[in-house]
C-alpha cells in the first residue's frame, strides 16, 4: 500500500485473526472502540485521524469456515516511537463485534526508505549522463557514491552483507550491519556480518573456499566470536580496531589502516589460547637469565625432582616434583621454580599467586598464561636464548 505517502512515515502491518464471521467495519470499529481513552487525548485515533497524523485504516479480511483472518495496514506520520506505541495498542484488542479475535504487529515500515531509494536511483542516473564533472562539484558527487555504497548493501542467505561476497576471492567478517555500512563507506564490498555470536552455516561454508580475514571489535563481546569463529570456520587472517573503538564508528583511514595491520590466524590463536604470540630475541640483561634456567632445567632431567630459585637464582629449596605444591607455599621469596614434570594450569595459578616470575618444566598444559609470570619448557629455553 502507497497511497497517501506524501506525508506517511510509518506504516504499521498487523495480522487479525477471528473466531466467527467479521467485516471490515467490525474491525475498523473495534480498532477505535476498545482504544479509546487507552492513550490520552493526544494519541487518541479518532483525533489522529481528524488531524491526518493517522491516515485511513486499510482492512483486507477474509471468512472460511466460520473464522475470518487478514491484514490490517495503518499509515502514521508519528515520530518512530509514538508510532509503536499505537502498534502495541493494536494487540489490545480482543474482540471484533461478537467474536473473540487476537491482532498480531507483524512489522512497522519505514516508507521513507522507498523515497530515499528513489534519489539513490535517480543520483545513480544522473552520475552516469554526466560526461564530465566540474571540481566545484567534487564534494557533492564524493556525497552521492557515498549514498550509492549504501545502497549496495544486500543479503547473503539472510545476512547483511557487500555485493563483492560472492564474487570476491577474500570475504571480511563483521559483527553486524552498522559495520557493513561502514565498511563499504569506505569503499570495501566483500564484507558480510555473521549477526551475533552464533556463526551462521553460511559463513563457515564461505570460509572454505575464500581468504577469510575477521574484522571484529575490541572488546569481551569481538573476543567471544573471534573464538567460535576459529573453532568452526577456516579464518586466514585476525583485524582488530583501536583500543575502544568498535568497527561500526571507524573513519575510512582508520577503517583501511586495521585491515592492512591484520595478523596471521596463528597469532589470534595463541592469544585467544592466553599464550604469549611469537616473541622478539631476548634482551641482553635477559640472556643470562635463560641460561641459568635451560642449565638447571638440564642438570635435572630424568630425576623427577624440583628446585626453588631466589632472584639471583640461587637454589632456596629442593624436593620430588609431587611434593612440590607443599614446598613452594612454605618458602617465601621464590623467584623461578625449575621441575623435571608437566606445568599445569594449576600450578602455574599457584605460583603466580606466590609472585614467582618464572615456572620452567619439560612440558607446558597451561591454556592461560597468569599475569606477571612467564611459563617456559626446556625447548622454549632453547629457543629464546639463540633467537638473537
């Protein structure tokens, strides 16, 4: 229905279902009967109607086998909320002349996105018949190709998404719709929004076959669905914006400037798993450090026993690795503890909470590194002392 657009901004699509024989003016009257007086004089109907802020009621009802069901259409030039307001009073009603009834908003419609539609188009036009543009003009056609990427927004099996997505050997993942929008105001069509932190179907069966880069908020709500994405989709590459900043409110700098920071899956996994990502040569006051720590790691392989070290990493205490819980909570000022065994996560919350700085053993089964303290096996030592 379009009629009497000019001044509608709403309209609002209601079904009715009935149990007997009703007709339009049943339901008409019903509407008007049993919301009088519900809303105060201001959003009362009838005065909305007399005042042309509530248009004419369009009622399309049918009868088949004594219940009668249809629509109702009711067009608003209200502001958004006054307009719902009206659309919950609509589920009020329960009865139409003698019959039970129950009227169901099914949406509220925004027409004025038929008229914005139409000057996209009609710009769209126009920019192509130009044959030349005048640079005065500049800052006005810079304003419709804005428009037009807008308008470039559509769907991929019901997600918000770019029109590159199919085509495109590469796909972007955001979190939502504001970040499409955003995305393609910057000029970038091969991006699609998964739309919660559910992953839908359709994205992980995009990710196989595409260069799939995440673009997702920094913060508690990006971190929870870059971890589902890498439990059930193929990721290639991790974006993240600013500290603070959320994807949808990036400028188009900022916007490119992410992107092309990305990071390799690998590095999202291992801080997603709290493991430190690869790490730069040690620092020369840390070199002697690790030396003394792969030599006391070394001295004590195949003995099954532990040592505690001071801060010059000189031994404080020694014991059997299954004792070795017992030791540390009745030894202070312990700086590294060294064990022939398996770090767990455990013992490493253990230590950490004792301020010990460093937790060496043969292997590591920690998932999430405690603050302040560093987790190393004896190939880990290896590693980092040579990495120069």
């Amino acid at each position: 229905m379009r009629e009497d657009i000019g001044t509608t901004k709403y309209l609002i699509h209601a079904k009715i279902e009935a149990n007997g024989v009703v007709e339009r003016p049943d339901v008409v009257g019903a509407i008007f009967g049993q919301t009088e007086g519900l809303l105060g004089d201001e959003l009362d109907l009838r005065e909305l109607l007399k005042t042309g802020r509530i248009g004419r009621i369009k009622v399309e009802i049918n009868s088949n086998q004594g219940k009668s069901s249809g629509t109702i259409t009711i067009p608003s030039s209200l502001d958004r909320v006054e307009t719902a307001i009206i659309g919950a009073a609509l589920e009020t009603i329960d009865r139409v002349g003698p019959c039970e009834a129950t009227i169901k908003v099914e949406r509220i419609e925004d027409v004025r996105d038929a008229k914005r539609k139409l000057v996209i188009d009609r710009a769209k036009k126009l920019l192509e018949a130009l044959e030349e543009v005048a640079p005065e003009t500049q800052e006005i056609t810079e304003r419709v190709k804005e428009s037009v990427r807008l308008e470039e927004i559509g769907e991929y099996e019901g997600l918000p998404a770019g029109p590159g997505v199919r085509d495109s050997d590469a796909i972007v993942i955001v979190e939502g719709r504001a970040d499409v929008l955003n995305l393609l105001r910057a000029g970038i069509r091969n991006v699609i929004a998964i739309e919660g932190t559910s992953v839908p179907p359709a994205v992980i069966e995009l990710s196989k076959n595409k260069t799939v880069t995440a673009f997702l908020d920094s913060d508690r709500g990006g971190d929870l669905i870059l971890k589902e994405l890498l439990q059930v989709a193929d990721v290639d590459f991790v974006a993240r914006p600013p500290q603070n900043r959320s994807v949808e409110e990036l400028t188009r700098k900022e916007i490119i400037k992410s992107l092309r920071n990305k990071v390799p899956v690998e590095h999202a996994i291992a801080e997603a798993r709290g493991k430190p990502a690869p790490e730069p040569a040690p620092a020369a006051e840390e070199t002697h450090d690790l030396e003394q720590l792969e030599t006391t790691i070394g001295k004590l392989r195949g003995t099954l026993k532990a040592l505690l070290l001071n801060e010059r990493f000189e031994p404080i205490g020694e014991t059997q690795v299954r004792d070795l819980r017992d030791e540390l909570l009745k030894t202070t000022g312990v700086n590294a503890v060294v064990f022939d065994g398996v770090v767990t996560q455990e013992f490493a919350n253990l230590a950490a909470r004792h301020g010990v700085r460093y937790v060496v053993g043969m292997r590591s089964r920690v998932e999430s590194v405690p603050k302040n303290t560093r987790i190393l096996t004896m190939d880990e030592l290896r590693r980092l002392r040579y990495r120069k």
